[in-house]
C-alpha cells in the first residue's frame, strides 16, 4: 500500500468515526466476537463472525459515503436523493442477516446439545 493509499484509507476512518451507525455496528460486532470466544466456538465459526463484522463494517462504509457524495451532489433537501439515500438498503439488510447468522453460530449449537442431551 503505498503512502496516498495509507493517507486515504486514515481519513476514510477519521469520517466514518463520526458516524453514529459505525459505532453502534462496531460495539455489536465486537461483542458478538467476545460471545463466541467465552462460549468456545471453534475457528471457522470464529473467521465466519469476523468476516461478518468486517462486510458489515465495510458496508456501513460504503453507505456513508454515498449520503456523502449525494449531499454534495444536492445539499438542499430533495425527494430524489432522500430516495437513492433510501435504496441503499444493502446495510440494514446486511445487520438483519448477520444477526440471524451470527446467533445461528452462537446459539444454535448450544441448542441442540442442550436438546440431544
């Protein structure tokens, strides 16, 4: 990576830390991963946790920087732009799925030894 790439990727962090949405999905992930590490759930388990919080990470990213780039685009308020900012529903429907999954790899295990034994 070289050093404009380093610069952009340190910004890009500097804006998304301002996002209330980032924090909250930040806090959610990581404990999901702390839940998974003290009820044992093994290492493919685990990768599956974390590369579900970096997607939704990323994506909460990328969702942030299209309401960026529409509110330059328009800065007064604009049905259009409250419309394409709406359409970019990727990231709630992201947390949805990762919440099942991730209470599928949590739960769901404990579960069913709960249930054969």
């Amino acid at each position: 990576m070289n050093k404009n790439k380093f610069s952009c990727f340190w910004h890009a962090l500097k804006i998304i830390w301002h996002e209330r949405m980032f924090k909250v999905w930040l806090m959610i992930c990581l404990i999901g991963i702390v839940i998974g590490l003290i009820v044992g759930i093994g290492m493919t388990q685990l990768v599956l946790l974390v590369a579900i919080a970096c997607m939704g990470l990323a994506l909460e990213v990328a969702n942030t920087g299209i309401e960026k780039m529409m509110d330059v685009i328009n800065p007064q308020y604009s049905e259009k732009v409250k419309i394409v900012k709406d359409l970019y529903g990727a990231v709630p429907a992201f947390v949805y799925s990762a919440y099942v999954i991730s209470w599928l790899i949590l739960v769901a295990p404990k579960i069913f030894e709960m249930m054969v034994n």
